[in-house]
C-alpha cells in the first residue's frame, strides 16, 4: 500500500548501520549516520539520556536522507570572483543544504592539487565524514594529492590536532559554531594557516544576529565572507 511500517523503518536504521548499531553510536546520539560516499542520514526518535546528556536514541520514528554530490569545478565561479586568491581565509554561509560542503569539498582538491597555483598542504577537520565520505580510512571524495583528512575529529580537537602535527597552510571544515571551534580559529591564525570554512546562515541580516558569527570574524581568520 505505499506505507512504511515501525519494523520497515527500523529494518532500515539497522541496515543503515550495517547491523552493527554499536560501531555507530558515537554518530548516532549526535542524531545521524554517515555513509559511505559521505551521505548524511538524519535520525529522528526518543532521546537516551545518561547523567543529563544524550547517550543514543531509540524507537526511531523517522529517517532523512542527504545525498552528497561531489561536483569537481562547483567552486569555480566563487573562486573567480575571488581573482583564485583564498589566502586571507574564506568563510562561506548559507542555509542548510544550500551546497556549502560541496564548495569546500571543491576548494579543498582544487588547494591540494595545484589548481589554483602551486600543490598547498591542507588539513580537512571531517567531523560528519561529508566532506572526504572516508570509508575504512579511505576518502572516497577527491579532495587532492595532498589533503590530510581528520576524519570524526570534533573541529576545535581537529583544528588543533593539525596545526600541532600536520604543519598545514590551509585548514578547511564545515559548520563552525561553537566557542571552543572560534578559539581553535585564532590558534590557527596565531599559527599562521589559513581557514576556509563555512557557517549557517540564511542571510546578512541571520549571520550578524548570530554571536558566534561575529566572534569568527572578529578573530581576523576570514578576510572573504
């Protein structure tokens, strides 16, 4: 009859899963699973509390699925308009599912391949594996020849983890927001890398109403909005 059933949508989380939800409950109390590919799955149901803090989520009522689409060239026109020169750092906003990972996807292999001048080194910080869809520690995105992909890293442990061991020129991640990730960005600026990153936002009005928004520019780490 066209309808999904309690036991279809729970058939799919456990297949989603690959039948071994436990491999996957550091993602799944943070509400999702990442595929393969980088494909996000969002996941909705009733909390699992632990001393005040989510630990999983059980009786999964409902599943959305985000394709990810690694388009070689997307950032092209953002990068003319740019004269190819990211080295004052670029931060990208825009509402959800707007295309921001996929810019950074393409700025990342476009950095670390020598497109845009010569091979740079970056540091990918993939908390959500959207980014490099790592696999068995195998990116199956092509972020370029020389990209080091933290994959599951929180950003702020990620971003510190790179400036103190992969000498990076450039430090790319999705979905800055919080404080800690805003005190890691002047770490990195400190350190001499160049951030490009991205934000939620729908408009110029919503990003200056966001305080973490301002703190990021007020480090002096994107000198491109």
């Amino acid at each position: 009859n066209g309808e999904f059933t309690k036991e279809d949508i729970e058939e799919c989380f456990r297949n989603i899963c690959s039948y071994s939800i436990y491999s996957h409950q550091n993602e799944i109390r943070n509400g999702y699973v990442t595929l393969v590919g980088g494909h996000r799955v969002g996941i909705s149901g009733t909390a699992v509390m632990d001393n005040g803090e989510i630990s999983g989520i059980r009786d999964i009522s409902s599943i959305n699925i985000r394709i990810a689409r690694e388009i070689a060239g997307s950032a092209n026109e953002l990068l003319d308009s740019l004269k190819n020169n990211v080295s004052t750092g670029l931060l990208i906003a825009g509402p959800p599912v707007s295309g921001k990972a996929t810019l950074l996807r393409d700025i990342a292999r476009q950095l670390a391949s020598g497109v845009l001048g010569n091979i740079r080194k970056v540091a990918v910080i993939d908390e959500r594996g959207e980014l490099a869809g790592t696999c068995m520690g195998v990116p199956q995105n092509d972020l370029g020849v020389c990209s080091d992909i933290l994959d599951g890293y929180p950003k702020a442990q990620g971003i510190m983890q790179a400036i103190r061991c992969l000498s990076p020129e450039y430090i790319v991640c999705d979905e800055l927001g919080g404080y800690d990730e805003v005190s890691a960005v002047e770490q990195s600026l400190n350190a001499g890398v160049i951030m490009i990153s991205s934000i939620h936002a729908g408009s110029l009005e919503e990003f200056l109403k966001k305080r973490q928004a301002v703190s990021l520019l007020e480090t002096g780490a994107f000198g491109s909005v």
